[in-house]
C-alpha cells in the first residue's frame, strides 16, 4: 500500500506533485520569432532621405513617354515645333510609430532587457509595415493585370514579361508569394538541369533567376497575398520618401516608475511608371 502511495506521489503523468521532485532548468535564452522575407530596399528605383525632403513632402517630375515627335518637312518648309511634355506627382509620407512601456520591477527581475528586446521586435514591425506599403502603395498599382489559373505557368509569368517590354522596359525583379513559390517548385522547366540545358535559372537547389530576373519570395504576413506576384524594372518602378527613418526616443516615467521608448517613422511609397510593374494572379 504505501509502494503504491509513493508511486503515485511520485508520478509525472499528472499532476504538479511529482515535477516538484524533478529539477528543471530554465533556458535562459530568449528564442525569437523568425524573420519574414521583406523586399530589400535595393529594389526601390530611388530613396528620397530626410535631407531630400525639406519641407513635409516632396515633388517628382517626370518626362511623359513619347511626348515629342520628328515629323516630315518639304523643301523649304516650316520646321514644326515640339517639345517633350512633363508631368509630376507629389509624395508626402506619413507617419508611423508604437510606444513601448516597461515597469521598473520587470526591468529589474526579467532574464533579458525587455526594453532593448521590445525595441528590436518593433523594427521588424517597421521592416514589416515598409514592405505591406510598397506592395499596397506601388505594386498593386501595376499597368497591367496577368490572371492565371489553379496555379501559375511559364506563359503567366512571359505574359507579364512582355507587359513591360512592350513599353520597352527591362523585367529585372520578380517577386512572389508563397504558393507562388510552391507552383515554381513543381514547373520541371525550372528544376531538371537536363530540361533547361543551363545553370543559370538555379541557384541553392531552387529557382534563383528566371529568363535573366531575380526571384524573391516574401512573406505572406508583410503584405503580400500568397497566390499574387509581380514582375518590375526596378530602375522604374516605385519611390519610396522618408523623411524620418526609424528613430527610437527613450524617456522615463517617474510617476508610473517605469521605462519607456516612442519609436516613429515617417514614410511612404509610390509607383514611378506603373507600366514598369505587372501583376500575377491565380487562384
């Protein structure tokens, strides 16, 4: 009987009693989140900085394609004027922030500095937030639309090739969500070496560079739609103005005895030439 007690008392199946008894070691290292796939800043046409944009916003001017024209004269004739036409926009960022509060005690008994963490969690959110506005603000604004189908096919993607060659830009940049990415997988054209008679479009054991552009996934939760991509010329396609980078202000308060962070941005992006973006779906 008291066997029995004791095994029971004992028992780690159920129950705290028995995981007194066991010693446990509290890891005491924070394992943080993963990392989403962000288009990088490299793919932006061009960056306005701080220094770019004196006032709260700033203007872009651009020269309208094919606005001037060489036309036929006669012996003698009058040469006819024209002139290349101008168009521009303006781009005012908007402002962006999370403030972050931590008590005194939790500072002082927390395994890690909580404050420091919270801060480096926050830009990811701005990483985040950066790519969500590129997509909403410029790549959804594409020229022109490719619908495919269950899943995407070599057609879809030279169809929207040819969406920016016909206006005589360079497909440069192909950026793709995930189930996007899980079609490529499975098109052999892309992963049997003996198929493609080349190297070039694999790299890493999977599709690196097609037909010349670079392929980027980007997560679904950074804005991105899972079964959407885009082909660009990123010479041409979107702006981005930030007149404040991410900036991190600390400060105390006395008051509530704790320690605390605003964290700001101001930004925003748009399309330069929308003909220089095509857009992918399927379904």
């Amino acid at each position: 009987m008291a066997n029995t007690y004791i095994k029971q008392f004992l028992g780690t199946g159920a129950g705290t009693e028995g995981q007194l008894l066991i010693p446990r070691k509290i890891h005491d290292k924070l394992i943080e989140e993963v990392s989403k796939k962000l288009i990088p800043r490299s793919e932006a046409a061009m960056v306005f900085g701080p220094a770019q944009i004196p006032g709260s916003s700033i203007d872009i001017d651009l020269e309208t394609p094919d606005s001037m024209a060489v036309r036929p004269i006669a012996e003698a004739g009058e040469i006819i004027i024209d002139q290349a036409e101008y168009e521009s926009f303006n781009l005012k960022p908007d402002k962006y922030g999370v403030a972050i509060r931590i008590s005194r005690e939790l500072l002082e008994d927390a395994k890690w500095n909580l404050l420091t963490h919270n801060i480096k969690t926050a830009g990811k959110r701005f990483a985040e937030n950066e790519n969500s506005l590129i997509i909403s603000q410029a790549l959804d604004n594409a020229n022109a639309t490719t619908s495919g189908g269950a899943a995407i096919t070599i057609a879809n993607i030279t169809e929207s090739m040819q969406d920016l060659e016909d206006s005589d830009y360079e497909p440069t940049s192909f950026f793709i969500g995930m189930e996007v990415l899980n079609d490529l997988r499975n098109i052999d054209t892309f992963v049997d070496a003996d198929k493609l008679g080349s190297t070039e479009m694999i790299r890493g054991g999977f599709v690196g560079r097609i037909y010349g552009m670079n392929v980027m996934k980007v997560s679904t939760n950074a804005g991105m739609t899972t079964t959407t991509s885009f082909v660009t010329d990123k010479e041409y396609a979107y702006v981005i103005a930030e007149k404040r980078p991410m900036t991190v202000e600390n400060f105390n308060l006395p008051q509530f005895d704790m320690s605390a962070a605003s964290i700001t941005q101001r930004i925003r992006a748009r399309y330069l030439r929308a003909k220089a973006i095509s857009k992918i779906t399927t379904s």
